[in-house]
C-alpha cells in the first residue's frame, strides 16, 4: 500500500481564493468526485486528450479561503448547484477540506502577504508532494491602476494596493513557488506581477474565464469572419442568480467584465460593429434575476449582412449552468500549470486563451480555430520539451 506522501505525490491541489463560492464548492465536490470515481469528470476536461500520457495528476485536492464561515458541505444546498447525490457521500470529507479565513482587511499589504503564505505551507501539510496551484475566484472588482509601480517595493508602498484584495493573494502564491490561474476579471497581470512569475519560473494563466456565452460569442464571430459574413449588430443580454450576480449590479465591478465581453468581438472580426452607424453595435447587459440561481440564462441577437449587402439575422438562446461551466475549466486550467511549470515556461501563457475572455500574455489567438491549434501546439511542445513518447 502507498504512503500518504507517495499517493499526494500523484494529485494536485488546488490554492482558492474564494473557496466557498458557487465555482469553488462546485470544485470541490468535483474533486472528490474525481479521486473516488474518475470517470464521471475525465470525459468532461479538454485536457484528459490533449495532455495524455504527460504524467498529469489524476487526483485533485481542495484548499483556501473565504469570508463566508459556513463549514463547506452546508453550502450546496444554499447555492442550489448540484444534486445531493453529487456530493453527499463526500461530505465528512469536504467537511475536513483546509478552507481558512482570509487576512483582516485593515492589515498592510504586505502583511497580508506574508499571512497568506504562511497559510499555504499549511495547506501544502495536509496534501504532502501534492502539485499547489493558486486559484483566483474572488468577485469582480473594481479597477485598480497599479500599472505605474515598477518594483515589489514601489507597490506594497502605493496606498490604493491594499483596496485590490486579489493581490496580496497572487503575490503570496508566487512567493510559495504556485503557478497562478486568475479565472476572475480583476486585472492581475501588471507588469511587475508577470515579471515576477518569469523571476520565479512559474506560468500564470488569465484572465476571466470563457465558460458559457461569451464562449459561443467566440465560435460564432470566427464562423462569421471565416463566410465575411458582415457583423452589422450584436445584442447580448445575460441573466443570473447567483452571487456573481448579484455583485456583478454594481457598475464599477462589472466594468472589467461588460469590457471582457465586448471587445473581443471587435478584435476578432477585425472591424469595430457599428462603425456604418457612428456608434458601437454590440451591446452586452448583465441582470441579476434571483429565480434563476446559477442557471443562468443568455440571449442574443445578431445582426449581419451576405451578399449585396442584404441583411439576415441569428437567435441564440444558451440556458446554462454557471458554475457546471466554469468548474472543467480550473481543472484543466491546473493541469495544465503543472504541465507547464514542469518545461520551465514562466509569466502569462498565451496559448491557453482558448479558456480566457481577456487572454493575456503576447499575440494571444483570439478565433476559435486558432485557439484551438494554439492548445495543440501547446500540447505538442510540452510533449517534446519533457521527452515524451505519447502520441
């Protein structure tokens, strides 16, 4: 029989900020799920193909904080995500799951700091050889221009650091040696961060996760661009229930976001929409609607011309699951960090904005079809970068 040491060498856990939202409880359950009884989750992850025989970790752990104090298997229910039969038989289980109260606000920056890594060296006991990888899914923020600090100093010394909560939590997984996934829209990506990360010789992924709408946003306006069929208008409208939401009605905290969403259709199609008109064509609204949860539901109307000119128009209506959507993602998003961390490729990854509304990093792909061979080629050079064989 294995050691515990041995049988964590072979997982990953995951570092949550914001462990006890929709998304994170979602995770862990998943998770559980995922160690006890795999194959109801490998088929649902783009990388059990893509990154086959490229000694990725099955097993997957769950760690990190939140504000909310409610023990994590009381939550299901409350966020009315999965079925009880999904996460019950885990529950002593998730009960146990190393979720910690963040550092108090009113603490400097690099205080915070140096809380949150002494927090994760504790979380990395529970889970002894486990590959961490910091996970960002804190609520939508508001901006925060820290573009001008050029020095880890110059930014613990700037006084509008500590209002942006996210960064004293990527700083303190940098230090610990995680890789970083920010699935939020927060801007974590200064220049100094990401310089940081090449310093430390981890990968960074981001920013703000492409799960359901804004997804087939993407697939559709690469099908229009591929047919130069003109994008005269583009309404989207999304209504959800949850506590993303819910935070999401307060317009400084959605600002990252509706701009996530909107421009990417101009970049894409290479045009801005609405240019005939004087004005921006492509409208995004996002409602928060309490009947619907986390099913959130998303419409839109789009506009578009074909030949001489005539106009035509689609309808798309995605009734969806948020956090059922956005769960696969982090996943592969992990795995795919260890990978990485593993060739020694360092800073924001590019290739993987297949999984991103705002891709960062140089010369991201930004059509469907070039997402996708991004993702393969990714795959295929980290296949000949640690000397596999696999096919």
């Amino acid at each position: 029989m294995k050691s515990n040491v041995e049988s964590q060498a072979t997982s990953i856990l995951l570092v949550i900020a914001g462990a006890k939202g929709a998304i994170g409880t979602t995770l862990a359950a998943a998770a559980a799920n995922l160690c006890h009884r795999p194959q109801t989750i490998l088929p649902s992850l783009t990388t059990t193909e893509l990154l086959h025989g490229l000694d990725v970790p099955v097993r997957m752990h769950v760690a990190g904080w939140d504000v909310n104090t409610t023990a994590l298997d009381d939550l299901f229910s409350s966020h009315g995500v999965l079925p009880e039969a999904l996460w019950r038989p885990f529950a002593d289980e998730l009960r146990r799951l190393p979720v910690l109260t963040p550092p108090q606000e009113n603490l400097l920056l690099e205080e915070r700091v140096k809380r949150l890594c002494a927090d994760i060296r504790s979380m990395r006991r529970h889970y002894p050889g486990a590959r961490a990888v910091f996970v960002n899914l804190l609520p939508a923020a508001p901006v925060s221009d820290l573009s001008a600090c050029t020095s880890l100093e110059a930014l613990y010394g700037d006084p509008s650091s500590a209002a942006f909560t996210d960064l004293a939590y990527v700083l303190a997984a940098l230090q610990s040696g995680l890789p970083v996934v920010n699935f939020t829209p927060n801007d974590l990506e200064l220049p100094l961060i990401t310089a940081e990360a090449a310093k430390r010789q981890l990968p960074m992924a981001g920013c703000d996760g492409k799960t359901g709408q804004t997804y087939f946003k993407v697939v559709l306006a690469s099908a229009f661009k591929a047919r130069n069929l003109a994008v005269d208008g583009w309404y989207s409208l999304n209504i959800l229930g949850n506590a993303d939401g819910k935070n999401l009605m307060d317009p400084e905290r959605a600002a990252c976001k509706i701009a996530n969403k909107t421009e990417l259709l101009d970049e894409i199609l290479e045009y801005p929409v609405g240019k005939p008109y004087g004005c921006c064509t492509h409208k995004v609204h996002i409602a928060y609607y309490p009947p619907r949860g986390d099913a959130k539901e998303a419409w839109d109307v789009i506009d578009f011309k074909g030949l001489f000119g005539l106009p035509m128009s689609l309808r798309l209506n995605l009734q969806g699951r948020d956090s059922i959507l956005a769960a696969p993602l982090v996943m592969d998003l992990a795995r795919w960090m260890t990978v990485l961390k593993r060739t020694g490729r360092s800073g924001s990854i590019p290739e993987l904005g297949f999984y991103f509304k705002r891709p960062k990093g140089p010369n991201p792909p930004l059509t469907f079809q070039d997402q996708v061979r991004a993702l393969q080629r990714l795959a295929q050079q980290c296949r000949r970068d640690l000397g596999s064989d696999a096919a």
